[in-house]
C-alpha cells in the first residue's frame, strides 16, 4: 500500500503573523518610494506622476494587502466564524473599492497625459484581475452572506470559490510584478536607492502571496 501522506505539520499561526509583517513592510516601502522620491500623492495634481503613484497605491496596499488579509481572516482573526466571515467580507470590499479606484486614477493618468489605454501586458492583467474579483465578490456574497444559497449548494460551491480567490489573488500579484517591472525600466540601469525600493517591493509582495497561499491550506491550529 503506498503510504499515508504527511500534513505540513505546522499551523497557519506563524505564517499568518508573518504575512503581516510582510503587508506592514509593503506599505512602508511604497509609502517612501513615493513620497520621499516621487513627490507625492494627488487625485489632481500638475504634476501628473503624482496621479499615477495614487494608482499604484491604492493598488499595491488598498487592493492586494487587504485582499490578502481577507483571505488570511479565517486563520487570523481570533473570534467565531460568523466574525471571521464579516471581517473576511469587508476587507474584500475595501479591496474592491480600492481596485476600482485605483483603475479609475490610471485612466485619468493616461488621458491627462494624453496616452493610449490598455496598452500593456500590465493595464490587461490588472483590467482583467479587477473584473474577476468583482464578480467573486457579488457571487460570495450573495451564496454565503445575502440571501445565501442552501446549504448543499454551499457546500458544493465553497472549495471553487476558495480556488477562484486564490487565483484572482495570485493574478493581482502578477499585474503588480509587471507593474513594477516597468517602472524598473523606466528609473533605467544602474541600481539606485528607489531601483533596491522597487526591487525590494516585488520580492516582499511574492513572499506576501505565498504566506497568503499557505495559509490558506494550513490549519488554524495544529493537533
């Protein structure tokens, strides 16, 4: 008989925590970057770059960090399930707004600038992973929250809802990773100190997602 597969042999308790740490050090890092070498952040602004780090902003850590922590609430928030489910709701949500915000100021960056849309691998991946994560959103609400589907349908719907998350997840890192490949690009060769910020960021969002990913597999606590 082949033999019985091992667990991870660890809990979600310590990746969790270090997820977090991870989305702490994101932010910190995108918050310098841009106001300690790009000048700043603005809705409307003269200076036009500062409408495109809004973008990048709201998408780094007002959409993948929170939409991270929304699939990481199950393991880390220390309450019942039904407080789990609200916490894990409203942080999607807050993703979603932010999502969408964030694809509004890149539009409005390009049209002031009087660029084309859609143009980049980045603009199609990051188009495609908001509208995947909206319709996530709407049909985990309405299946598990408002009016709620029956429990059988539920049941059979949950493991394709957790597999789809993770993907639109791991689809949102990738549009970040081309993101920041083309703004390596444009600070050009030579590695300076935003260039290591850049890099920096790419590495600690992959680590973030996979801390994100693992524990969504791990158990809460481990017997």
């Amino acid at each position: 008989m082949p033999p019985k597969s091992r667990s991870f042999q660890v809990s979600a308790t310590p990746v969790t925590m270090f997820a977090h740490l991870l989305a702490i050090a994101v932010t910190t890092l995108v918050l310098v970057r841009f106001l300690h070498f790009r000048g700043g952040l603005a809705f409307e602004s003269a200076n036009k770059g500062k409408i495109l780090n809004m973008h990048a902003l709201l998408m780094a850590v007002g959409f993948i960090v929170f939409a991270g922590e929304a699939i990481m609430a199950y393991k880390s928030v220390p309450a019942k399930r039904k407080v789990q489910k609200a916490f894990h709701v409203t942080l999607h949500l807050i993703a979603l707004v932010a999502g969408v915000v964030g694809v509004y100021t890149a539009f409005k960056y390009k049209h002031e600038v009087e660029e084309k849309d859609m143009t980049s691998l980045h603009s199609w991946l990051g188009m495609i992973t908001i509208c995947l994560f909206g319709l996530q959103w709407l049909l985990g609400f309405f299946s598990f929250v408002f009016p709620g589907a029956e429990m059988s349908a539920r049941a059979s719907y949950r493991p394709w809802h957790v597999f789809g998350g993770l993907v639109i997840f791991f689809l949102a890192i990738s549009a970040a990773q081309t993101g920041l490949l083309q703004t390596s690009n444009f600070l050009g060769p030579g590695l300076s100190q935003e260039g290591l910020i850049v890099n920096f960021t790419g590495l600690l969002l992959f680590l973030f997602a996979v801390g994100v990913g693992l524990s969504s597999v791990l158990p809460r606590a481990y017997y």
